[in-house]
C-alpha cells in the first residue's frame, strides 16, 4: 500500500480507511511492523466484514470527494493493486 501512496502527488489529501475484524491488540501489533501511511482504523468491524462477506480478505474501495466509487476490489494481486493505483491518481488529478 505504501508504494501506492507514495506514487500520488498529494497523498495527504487521501483518507485510507482499514476496517478489520481483527482486536485492537492484533492490529497494532501488525502496524507496528508494517505501519500503512494516511490511515483510519476501524477495528473490531467483524459486523461490516460479515454483512459484506469479505471471507477475511481485504476490500479496497476508492471513492472521490464527492463520495462516487471509482473503484472496488477485494484481495491484493497485482491486477487489484494496479487498479487501485489507477483509481487514486485519477482522483487526485
């Protein structure tokens, strides 16, 4: 994610939001040793990640400032990871 965040004119204008089921404890031991930049948690979500049946794995959404989606993916292979960076520098043209 960094990678992708670094590539963007104004990442401080970009809000990423981690919604996760995991405990406060797991993610900021995770943090710790892969910190994400410009990032809101949203922890212990297992109600939004049941209700979107995510099957623990990562959604990546990009939305405007106008809150339109230009993008939404679920995992992290290299085609997801290329439309999400996409996304975001088309949004912060």
């Amino acid at each position: 994610m960094n990678e992708v965040i670094r590539s963007v004119k104004l990442p401080d204008f970009l809000d990423f939001l981690l919604i996760t089921y995991e405990t406060v404890d797991k993610v900021a031991e995770g943090l710790q040793q892969s910190p994400i930049f410009y990032t809101k948690l949203l922890i212990d979500a297992s109600s939004i990640t049941k209700a979107y049946q995510t099957n623990h794995m990562p959604l990546l959404i990009v939305a405007d400032q106008d809150h339109t989606i230009n993008f939404a993916s679920m995992g992290c292979s290299d085609e997801v990871v290329h439309g999400l960076k996409q996304a975001i520098l088309e949004v912060d043209k």
